[in-house]
C-alpha cells in the first residue's frame, strides 16, 4: 500500500548542479503537486498538474521546472541549484482538487551549499 | 504575508490539558482541512469542513468552521502525548485547484 513515494529522501548539492526529484503514486489520482515547506512558512505550492501532459505554475514556480509524462508520475526538476532552493520538498496527490483530501508522500530533504 | 494565519505559532503543554489553535483570514474559503504531520513525514488530513458555522467532532479534536467561512479552530480536549505535532491549516477558494495552508501551529504535548 506504497500511496505517494518520492525519491529520493535526502540529497545534497553544490550551488549550479541540477536534479531531479521523483514522486510516484499508484492511486490513479488526476491531480498531483510540488510543495516546498521551509521554516515558519507552511507549505508553499511550486508546480501541480490536472492531468496526464499538463502543467501549471504555483505560488513559487521560478528555478523549478516539472513533467508528467505518464499519470502516475510528477518530476520537479532544478536546473541551476541555489541555496535558497534548500528545503523540505514534498509531493502531494488526489483524485479531485475540491474537498478531497491530498495524499502526500514523506518529503525530499534537499540542501544546497 | 501569509493568506492563511496560524496562532499560536508554538504550544507546549502538559498531558491532560485542553487547547484551542486558530487558522485566521481576511479571505473567504469554500473549504478548509486541517492536516496533522509528524517528523519525517508528510501531513496527513484530518478532516474537511465545507459550511459555515460547521463543526465535526473526531474523537478529542473538534474542529469548527467561521460563519463567515473565513476562520477555522480546532480545540483538544485531555490532549495526549500521541497529539505531538505540527497542525496545519488548508483553504480552498471557489474554483481554485490550489490549496493554501497556514504556517502551522507546533504542539508538544508533555507526558
């Protein structure tokens, strides 16, 4: 019963490399998303996609790119790693963005020196 | 600034103790959720609320709904060191496919 997993949990990255942050969910959600959660800011939204093939922005979208090339999928991807990008990323999914519930996997701890 | 403001921000209180955080907005919501998420893990709803004046009970946590569906509280009752956490609030505006959450409320609940 894996839900969302992402992957992978911890990483560490010099300023400029690039990476990309897997999550996976084997609910056959539509609806899947990209948080980062820093101290102090509850979860920010950077990226989320209605749909197999689509993509949209959030709240914090620069220095972030993402795909869903399959349903189950979602990559967020950076492409010049910053310091400021050090956080807690998490993934979320669901089957519709209304009253239910996001279902969201343990989080990437991501740290940029 | 934050849409959705969190209060308090920390709380640490004693084993049987009851408690009252609040999830603030100057914005109207068509829905709110709150979230439990321990450490290491991701949040994990716990309840949705969608009317106004609406209050749902979950065992020792009742939450409840502003008339005005801009505030939302969720109060413990005889809290339990099993309630540890950070509590996060979550609205919804009408169609939106976004979620906002607050900052969190961090509980600690001591034995």
């Amino acid at each position: 019963n894996a839900g969302v997993t992402q992957t992978p949990k911890f990483r560490v990255l010099k300023t400029g490399q690039s990476m990309t942050l897997l999550c996976a969910q084997d609910m056959n959600h539509e609806y899947m998303y990209w948080y980062r959660q820093d101290p102090g800011m509850g979860l920010r939204l950077i990226h989320y996609s209605v749909g197999e093939g689509t993509t949209a922005k959030g709240e914090v979208p620069d220095g972030y790119n993402v795909s869903r090339l399959k349903k189950q999928n979602f990559l967020l991807g950076l492409e010049s790693a910053a310091p400021s990008q050090t956080s807690v990323y998490f993934c979320a999914s669901s089957y519709w963005p209304g009253n239910q519930p996001q279902h969201f996997g343990d989080g990437t701890r991501l740290s940029i020196l | 600034t934050q849409l959705l403001e969190q209060s308090p921000q920390f709380l640490s209180i004693q084993e049987g103790e009851n408690l009252t955080v609040y999830c603030n907005s100057s914005s109207v919501f068509s829905s709110l959720q709150w979230y439990r998420q321990e450490p290491g893990e991701g949040p994990v709803l716990l309840v949705t609320v969608v009317t106004g004046g609406e209050v749902k009970k979950l065992k020792r946590l009742t939450f409840q709904f502003g008339d005005a569906r801009k505030d939302s509280s969720l109060h413990i009752t005889a809290a339990q060191p099993g309630d540890t956490g950070l509590y996060l609030c979550a609205g919804r505006m009408d169609s939106s496919y976004k979620l906002i959450f607050g900052s969190g409320t961090r509980l600690l609940v001591r034995p």
